[in-house]
C-alpha cells in the first residue's frame, strides 16, 4: 500500500484536542513613556502541567503610542476541557527591540483559566500593575479553530469482486486514503471485513470530512478493496480514485476497482476486478463541545460525599475523614481537584452539596440524600470554598453510618436533568466515596436512566477497598444493563483515587490535583456531544463579538 500510515489503528482512539483562537484587546493602560503614549505589548504564559512553573507561549505584536490596543495577532492553542489550563497575560510598554522583557517597561498582568474565556466568550479583568489602576484587558475573545466541521457518512456495496480464497470466495475490506501535499496517500479510514462474499455491503461510515480530505472536496481520494487474511497478508482486490465532489453526485454510479499486476498481465481484455457501487451519501456538519460551551450551553455540577461508617471515626487520624489542618484527606482532594476546573464553566458558581449515608440530627434517621451545608431548603454552595465549608459541618453534625447507596443521588440529579434536556444545560455528578454499593440494582436501573438525560455520573473511589464493583458501572468496555436494557451511552467514568495520585518523583499537591482533574474529567466532552448528537440538538450561535472587541462595550444580555 502507497503512502500507508504505521501510526493508524481501526478500532482504538486517540485524545482529542480543540484548537481555539484568543484576540487580546487591552483600555486604559498606564501612560509609561514621558514624551508619547505607551508602545503594548502583551505576553501570553501558560502554567505547566501539574507544575508551579510558567511558560511564555506568545507575544502580540507592538502597538505603537496606543493606551487602547487591539492586537491584531492571534493566540492559537490547545483546548483540552480535562486540564485547568491557567494562563497569564502581561503587558509591556516596548521600550527597544531587546526580546529581553526586563528591558521593558512593566504595565500590567491578568490571570485566568482557558476554562473561563471559553465559557464566558469575553472576560474583561483589571490589569495588576504599578498603579492602583493600570486598565485593563477588556476582551479575550475564543473561536475554534478548524478548517472544516463536517461529517460524511456514506454506504458503500461491492459486486462481482475477484475471488481470492482458495476454499471460499474473499473477505473484503476497503481502506481510504488522502492524498497528501507531497503527491503520497496516507490511510484515514478502514472498513470492517465481511466473510467469503463477492458482494459485500459494508456498514455505513462515519467520517470527517476534515480527516478524509482536509476540508477540500477536490482533493484525491484513494480507495482500496482487499481480501482479508488472518495472518496479515491481506491482498488487493483492486482500487479506484474519486474525490467529495464526485462522490456526492455518484449514487448508483460504479467505481471501477483496478488491479494494476491483473491489468499489466490481461492487457484490453481486462475491465476491473469488480466495482463500487454508492448507496447513500450524506454531509451533516459536526459540533464540539466548544461550540456548545459558546453558546451559552451552562454545566451544573453536584457534588455527593460518601458518610458511612467504613470511612472512620473523623477524630482518628486513620479515617479518611480525618480533618487536618495540615494536609487535605482525600475527599478535599478530590473536591477541590475537578471542582475548580468544573466552576470555570458555571455562570453563578453555585454547586449543590449532598452526602449519603448517615444518621442525622436531631432524631438520627439514616439519610441517603441529605445537604451538607445544614440547610433543609437549599444544598447550594458558594463555589468550591463554600462546598468545602459545608462538607466540614457535615462532619461536626452527622453520624457516619451506612450502607453506601447511590441510586438515590443518581436520581436525586436526574430529576433537574430530565427537566432540561433542550441542551441548554448539561448535569454532572461527582460521587466521592470510599465502600462498595450495596444496592447495585437500583444502582443499574438508575444509570440505564440517567443516560437518555444530559448527565454525566463521575466516582473518585477514596482508600484501599476493593473496587472491582465499580469496574461495573464504568462503560469503557461494556455499557451497564439492567432488566435486558442497555444505556444507551457511557456516562459513568470511576476513577480509584490512589492510584492515580500515588507519590511520583518530585510530586507536589498541586500535580496530584492535576493529574487527577485531567483523568476524572477525560471523557465529559465526548459523552456531552454523544447526547447532543443523539438528540439532533444544535449549540446557539456564539454572540458576535467584533464590535464590543473594540469598544469595550459588554455583551448583550442572552
């Protein structure tokens, strides 16, 4: 095969990025120059990973004599919903062409999340400078980057395929390749084989547009047909070129597959070694999760503390409850690790907090739905701060007890999900716990529900116990079932908290917290777009930006 790529492997998957575009205006900046106006600059760092240590990754171009800039220069970079991405953007009045930052003069600086410009689309902060007020950077607008957003999905049949078993007839495949800038095909896509026919119709095919062709309709496209052998070997059927703009005009026209040694050795006798006949071929556009986030799509996260009495008494420095004032346990942990990259994307930070699991006062009725700030109204918290604050009255006020059931939290939130699933909101809960369900059948029923709903389910085992239950829950392999029905998507990521925060060399809190956020929070994106897509529900437009970017002036209500 010309032009194959080593690196491709049907059936596996590969971490997704979204590259998005920021544009930096900046009002009001500190007058630094004696004889004229400032010359900005802005410089764009990025925190590393898991790390306290900051790297530049850009600079705008110099606007001369403007205390208002604009910078025409764009911040392109990569968006991953797992990570809190922290970025710092400071502003220089350039004084030389020293590339040397300390020769210039310092104006200002502004932290924040690439978290927060996504969701927010504008974020106007003050700049921190020399001066109480040194301006600020009004607008930090995000776009998604990408040269085409579509989806092909086509159905393709062969008939009258050269036979190429010995005892049977062939086990045929396709293969699509692209060709690239240097002339050369690299694979992008393979087809499942179907056994000892010389007609096969294959399953339909999903396939960006972007991946297939890079968004070009004309550009070549290299499809092969083989015969499947287990050993690897597999043989060429033969092949035809085609492209988009030819495929969308050829229902019921055959390709012809050419065998290239076959044709040398017949001469004009030959006319192919079977065709392909196009069945169906369709173009629908493809959205992300940026798209929905810009929108105005909002994320609500509830947060669910396990209080049985497995945990341990919270006096005894053994317990997982433990409070020392020290070093968090591991239910902070994990509250204050996916919480702050969570709340970027929730407008009024407000977060329900329930535990389950315990005896309360005043009478000491066992609870499996209880609010942990006290109040028997409202389970809403300010922010994570506020979650943690009502997490440690818990802690003061309640008997840890048991048995550790999760159906009623799970259906606790599905209940606000099933009241907005028009995909203007998406619900996210996070189970922190350290035992093993004991009412894993209603456990089942409750997620095969939960998952027609715009829900996602997230549990952080805590301790040493033995998990392998929750094994069950998490549908990487095989999605939960429970009376003979099937979830209808994944929805539920486990992740056991040691071993994903196990000391590595040179380890710090803040990269145990990382790592952990990137791991719990992996697979939200595409289990959001799955519902999405499911529901055929489409993101908002983005609000148009470009004129507030110039003038300063906010947004307009939704």
């Amino acid at each position: 095969m010309q032009g194959g790529d080593s690196t491709f492997n049907p059936g596996a998957s590969v971490v997704p990025s979204t590259k998005v575009e920021l544009t930096i205006s900046c009002r009001n900046l500190i007058d630094a120059d004696l004889f004229s106006k400032s010359d900005p600059m802005c410089v764009m760092s990025v925190k590393q990973f898991a790390t306290e240590n900051w790297r530049e990754f850009g600079r705008t171009e110099m606007m001369a004599d403007n205390l208002n800039p604009d910078f025409v220069k764009k911040m392109e970079i990569d968006y991953y919903f797992e990570e809190r991405q922290l970025l710092r953007f400071s502003v220089y009045d350039v004084d030389s062409n020293s590339p040397d930052l300390s020769k210039h003069d310092f104006l200002g600086t502004m932290e924040c999340s690439l978290g927060e410009i996504v969701s927010a689309g504008r974020l106007k902060r003050a700049l921190k400078g020399p001066k109480a007020n040194s301006g600020s950077i009004v607008a930090v607008s995000s776009e998604e980057l990408s040269s085409c957003k579509e989806e092909l999905s086509l159905v393709l049949r062969g008939e009258g395929l050269d036979k190429k078993d010995f005892f049977g007839k062939s086990d045929p495949f396709l293969v699509f390749h692209k060709v690239n800038e240097d002339g050369l095909y690299t694979i992008t896509h393979k087809t499942e084989y179907i056994k000892n026919t010389l007609k096969p119709k294959w399953k339909r095919m999903r396939i960006p547009v972007r991946v297939l062709c890079n968004g070009d309709y004309d550009r070549s496209i290299k499809v092969e047909c083989f015969d499947w052998n287990s050993n690897g070997s597999h043989e060429i059927i033969g092949y035809f070129l085609t492209n988009l703009r030819e495929l969308s005009a050829a229902k019921g026209k055959p390709f012809h597959l050419i065998n290239d040694q076959k044709k040398l050795k017949k001469g004009s006798k030959y006319k192919n070694s079977g065709i392909v006949l196009l069945d169906d071929y369709q173009v629908h556009p493809v959205y992300s999760f940026v798209d929905y986030i810009t929108g105005g799509c909002q994320l609500h996260a509830t947060i669910a503390v396990d209080f049985t009495a497995s945990n341990g008494d919270p006096r005894d420095p053994k317990s997982l409850h433990y409070n020392n004032q020290f070093q968090p346990n591991q239910y902070e942990m994990a509250i204050r690790s996916v919480g702050e990259i969570i709340q970027d994307y929730d407008s009024d930070k407000l977060f329900p907090a329930l535990g389950f699991g315990a005896r309360l006062p005043p009478d000491g009725r066992v609870s499996h739905e209880f609010f942990l700030n006290g109040d028997s109204h409202s389970p809403y918290c300010q922010g994570i701060d506020g979650v943690l604050q009502a997490y440690k009255h818990s802690l003061n006020t309640v008997q840890l007890y048991g048995p550790t059931n999760f159906a009623p939290i799970i259906n606790h939130v599905a209940r606000f999900a099933a009241e907005r699933r028009e995909g203007t909101d998406y619900f996210i809960l996070l189970i922190i716990t350290d035992g093993i369900i004991t009412d894993m059948p209603q456990t089942k029923s409750a997620i095969v529900n939960a998952a027609r709903l715009p829900m996602s389910i997230i549990i952080i085992g805590v301790g040493s116990a033995d998990f392998k239950d929750m094994d069950i829950l998490d549908g990487d392999d095989v999605r939960v079932s429970y009376n003979g029905i099937t979830a209808e998507r994944d929805i539920v990521q486990f992740v056991p908290f040691l071993e994903f925060t196990a000391k590595r060399p040179g380890d710090t809190l803040i990269s145990t917290k990382a790592r952990l956020a990137k791991e719990v929070l992996a697979e939200i994106p595409e289990q959001f777009t799955l519902y999405m897509k499911a529901r055929g529900i489409k993101p908002r437009p983005p609000l148009d930006r470009t004129s507030s970017l110039a003038s300063g002036i906010g947004q307009p209500a939704r």
